[in-house]
C-alpha cells in the first residue's frame, strides 16, 4: 500500500431468506450501524462504492449508487462495482485505489444482494453470467454443473475421497454455529453431506452455499486510524471459462493474486493467523488452500483431517470462522465485505497481527487477495 489504509468502521445484517427486508431496508441497516462503529462523523465520508451483481435481475434496481448515497446527508459521489461473486472485495480494492491516490480520504463500502425473492432457476441462470456465455451457457451448464467437473477432476488426479470431502461443510457448519449472522446455525456431521440430496455428481446439497440475502458494510480511512490496516489488496483474472485453461483443478487467479499480495504486505503463508476462503462448493474449499499457499497440491483436505476433534479446525489457525460461504451464506455482493470484516474481527479478538480475505467470481475468473494487519500487535 502506498498510504496506511485502516478499518475504522463495520456492520453486517443477518444473512438468509430476509423475506421481509428490501434491498433499501438491508442497505440502511448495514450503513447504519458501519457508521455507528466508525470514529467519525456520517459527513466524513468522501465517497461510496457498491458491490452488488443481480439487483436488476432480482430486485428491477440498477443505479444503486445513488440509492446507498442518498442515505447519507451529504449525498457524498457513489459508484457500484460488479465482478459477479468477487464484488464485495473488488469493491475494497476500488476503495484502496481512491484512497491511495489521495481523491479521498474516507469511504463507504457496501456490498449487498437480495436474492431469494425471485424462483431458483431464474437465480441459477443470472448467476451464469458469471461464466462464459459462448462456451458455458449454451451447453446447459450451471455453477453446481461446472463445479462438479472440477470435483470429478480433482478426485481423479489426486484421489480425494467422498467421506474427506464431507469433513469441509461439516467443519465450516460447526463454526457458523456460533456466529449470529449466518444463514445455517445448525451443526451437521460428515455423513449428513453425502446423505443429502445430489445435485451435479459428486456434489450433494450440503457441498453447495446456498442463495442469501444480506449486506455487510465497512468505512476505510487514510484520514483516521484504527489498529486494523489494510496490508494489500490484489487483483488477478483467468479465463472466464474453464474449457480455455490448461487445468481445472487449480486456479491460476488466486495464486497470482496471493503472490502479489502476500509481496505487498511483506508476509508469507506461516505470518497469517485467520483465513477466509471462498469456499463456495466444498472442492473450492480444498483447491483454495492449495492455490493460497497453504498446502501442497492434492493436500488441501488435510487442513480439515489433522485435528484433534475429528472434523474441527487445527489449533494454530482459524479458517472460514464465520462459516464460510457455505453456512454464512453467500448473498454475492456482500460476501468479499463481510469476509474482510470477519478478519479484521478476528484480528482484534484474539490479538493476533494478520489475516487473509480470498474472494473469486465465477469459477475463479477473478480474484482478489486482501491481507490485513493488526497493528496492535508487536512483530
């Protein structure tokens, strides 16, 4: 980073089925309570940047800019970003850039998604404008479809079994279990993943995040300082069809993102205490640790087998705590900010110096790595 970037503010709505909010009503809360735990007044906001992917498809709303700045007194200059599943942290690296460049010393960043209000299918066929319209769609393929391809792949090459497979939504379930804003609170065993309906072989129901509502805000500042920084922020793109790539079972978005990231921010994999992967289908779980840095190719499932309580988190990391997309919930637009803010939380609860934010769009055609520090804590 070219300026110290800090966190100085953050909210998130409950993720879910918020049948009875508006796309408007989850802005207002998130906005609301960021700006309540920011140290700084509503008009020291220079500018707004909105993540959001299917407001017109889901909810007839496009200039959603405009919408979130009006909620703010001084109708501060506002823009939206889209990068389909990536927004929310796309949305941060914007911020970074404006700030950095000194055009503005605080702003807002709301990434936000209302998507269960409309029938699955037409969900499942707006969310595949995130692959390649010429060489995806016409073949019937959906997000589960392409996902499935790349488990089958992965199970083959490296020998990954169903009963491992099922240990990532189980350990990702318990850790949601205790936090209040998840769309699932409830535990589930590894059995209950392959008993679970299938829904693009070897993908059942529970390998899958599910369609969410929900909002997460945060307030960035060059102006004034926390203990939490933004260390790095960095963007890194693929093909937006896995047909044209050399290899489906790693994705060269996150490991160029990562090694850009991790060089910016002066840190290896052994420095970072918490991890957010984008886990949204349990192979993308087990490749993203690989790809990160974290594990060997073919490895990824070991961080979820070395435990000392069969499927729970190794002791000298916390992964996914939030529960990951899969028991969060995966409301797009918001899922890249809240990500950074579970980090950042994560930082100041357990006084540790750094974390890791991995967010991607489609089948990782982009990705952005964010890296935060606390500051509070000594080398």
């Amino acid at each position: 980073m070219q300026r110290d970037i800090f966190l100085i503010g953050a909210s998130q709505t409950k993720f879910g089925e918020l049948w009875g909010k508006s796309l408007r009503d989850l802005a207002e809360e998130a906005v609301g309570k960021a700006i309540a735990d920011a140290s700084c007044l509503p008009t020291a906001i220079d500018a707004v940047i909105v993540a959001n992917m299917l407001a017109e498809t889901a909810n007839n709303q496009a200039h959603l800019g405009a919408m979130v700045s009006s909620l703010l007194p001084h109708r501060p200059p506002a823009l939206r970003v889209e990068a389909a599943c990536a927004s929310g942290s796309v949305a941060v690296h914007t911020a970074c850039a404006l700030l950095e460049s000194g055009r503005a010393q605080t702003i807002l960043v709301l990434g936000l998604e209302k998507m269960t209000d409309i029938p699955g299918e037409t969900i499942a066929c707006a969310l595949m404008g995130a692959a390649d319209a010429e060489e995806d769609q016409p073949s019937g393929l959906t997000f589960p479809g392409i996902f499935g391809l790349i488990a089958n792949r992965y199970m083959h090459e490296h020998y990954l079994t169903r009963d491992e497979l099922n240990l990532v939504s189980a350990t990702h379930h318990l850790n949601a279990a205790e936090n209040p804003y998840a769309h699932f609170q409830n535990p589930i065993d590894p059995e209950d993943v392959e008993k679970s309906p299938i829904v693009a072989d070897p993908l059942h129901v529970l390998d899958c995040s599910p369609v969410s509502d929900g909002a997460a805000a945060c307030i960035l500042s060059t102006h004034t300082a926390s203990q939490v920084r933004l260390a790095a922020s960095q963007l890194a793109h693929d093909t937006l069809s896995i047909t044209k790539r050399p290899s489906i079972t790693s994705f060269r978005a996150t490991k160029d993102a990562a090694k850009k990231a991790y060089a910016e921010a002066g840190v290896t994999t052994k420095d970072i205490s918490h991890i957010e992967h984008h886990d949204c289908f349990s192979i993308a779980a087990v490749i993203n640790l690989e790809d990160l840095g974290f594990a060997e190719k073919g490895k990824g499932i070991e961080w979820y087998k070395n435990s000392t309580t069969h499927y729970s988190l190794l002791t000298t990391h916390s992964l996914n705590s939030s529960g990951g997309l899969k028991s969060c919930g995966h409301p797009v637009g918001a899922t890249g900010v809240k990500q950074i803010i579970e980090i950042g939380k994560k930082l100041k609860e357990e006084k540790t110096q750094w974390g890791l934010a991995h967010n991607f769009g489609g089948a990782c055609a982009t990705c952005c790595v964010t890296i935060l520090e606390n500051t509070a804590v000594s080398p």
